[in-house]
C-alpha cells in the first residue's frame, strides 16, 4: 500500500492531467485512511499491551507481597521453632535437675535408713543388756535375801547361844 501512495505522489508531481490528480488523491486519501487505522490499530495495541504491562506489574507487586507475607510466616515459624526447642531444653534440664534430687532423696533416705538400722540395732543391744541387768538384779536380790536368810539364822542361832550361856 505504501508501494501505491508513493506512486500516486509521482504521477501527481509530474502533473499528468487532472483526471490522474484525482484518482490519486483518491488513492492517497486511500492510503492515508489505511495508514489511519494502523497507526489506530497500533495504537490499541500499544495500549492493550500497556494494560498487559501494568497488570503484570500489578500481579508481580501481589506476588512481591505474598512472598512477603509468606517470608515473614517462614519467619515467625521459625522463632516459633526455635522458642519451642528452647523450651524442650529447658524443661529438659528440669527433669535432669529433678532426677538428680530424686537421686539425693533416694540416697538420703537410704542413708537414714541405715541410720535408723543402727539405732535398732543398738535399741536392742542396750534392751538385752538391760534384760541381762534386770536379770543379774533379780540374782542378787535371790542372793541377798538367801544372805539375809542366813544372817537371821546365824543371829537366831547366837541369840540361843548367849541365852544358853546365861543359863549357865
């Protein structure tokens, strides 16, 4: 078309009669119509394309964001994770630190334990030496009184001697 235009502008230079001049201005008028509507058709597209172009940037800044918002979930997820590790550890250290009381309670009682054994033991020791005691005290009672027995017998005795030797 733009082959025809620049061949209607020749012949109209050249001035080929009136007739000619017509016909192309006519085909001039053509071609500029033509050119018109691309340069219309262009301009749609350019501005459709620009439409695609601030829509695409448009959903790249909504992607930016939610790749935002999904960095900053990632983000406090793993706090979160690294807070709950923290705390394992130490509710961890806890039970070792209560394990080990438990241990010291378990060996303190036992310790006690064998404490209270030993009192028992000698409880039982000082009893039967206490028995044997009570035991001897009860001899020596028996003794004494057959003693005391016999020193009666023997004042008896002498008591009849003397009055036998009065009687004398």
């Amino acid at each position: 078309m733009a082959q025809e235009t620049a061949t209607a502008a020749t012949r109209t230079s050249n001035g080929n009669g009136s007739s000619q001049d017509v016909q192309s201005l006519e085909m001039l008028r053509r071609g500029l119509d033509e050119i018109r509507q691309e340069a219309q058709s262009a301009r749609q597209f350019a501005q459709q394309a620009q439409n695609l172009a601030r829509q695409v940037q448009q959903q790249a800044r909504q992607v930016q964001h939610q790749s935002q918002v999904a960095q900053n979930l990632a983000n406090q997820a793993n706090q979160q994770a690294q807070q709950a590790r923290q705390q394992a550890t130490q509710a961890q250290n806890q039970a070792q630190q209560a394990q080990s009381e438990a241990d010291r309670a378990q060996s303190q009682a036992q310790q006690a334990q064998g404490e209270a054994n030993q009192a028992g033991q000698r409880c039982q020791s000082a009893q039967d030496q206490a028995d044997q005691a009570a035991y001897l005290a009860q001899q020596a009672e028996e003794q004494s009184s057959r003693a005391q027995d016999r020193a009666m017998q023997w004042e008896l005795q002498l008591h009849q001697v003397r009055q036998q030797v009065r009687q004398m």
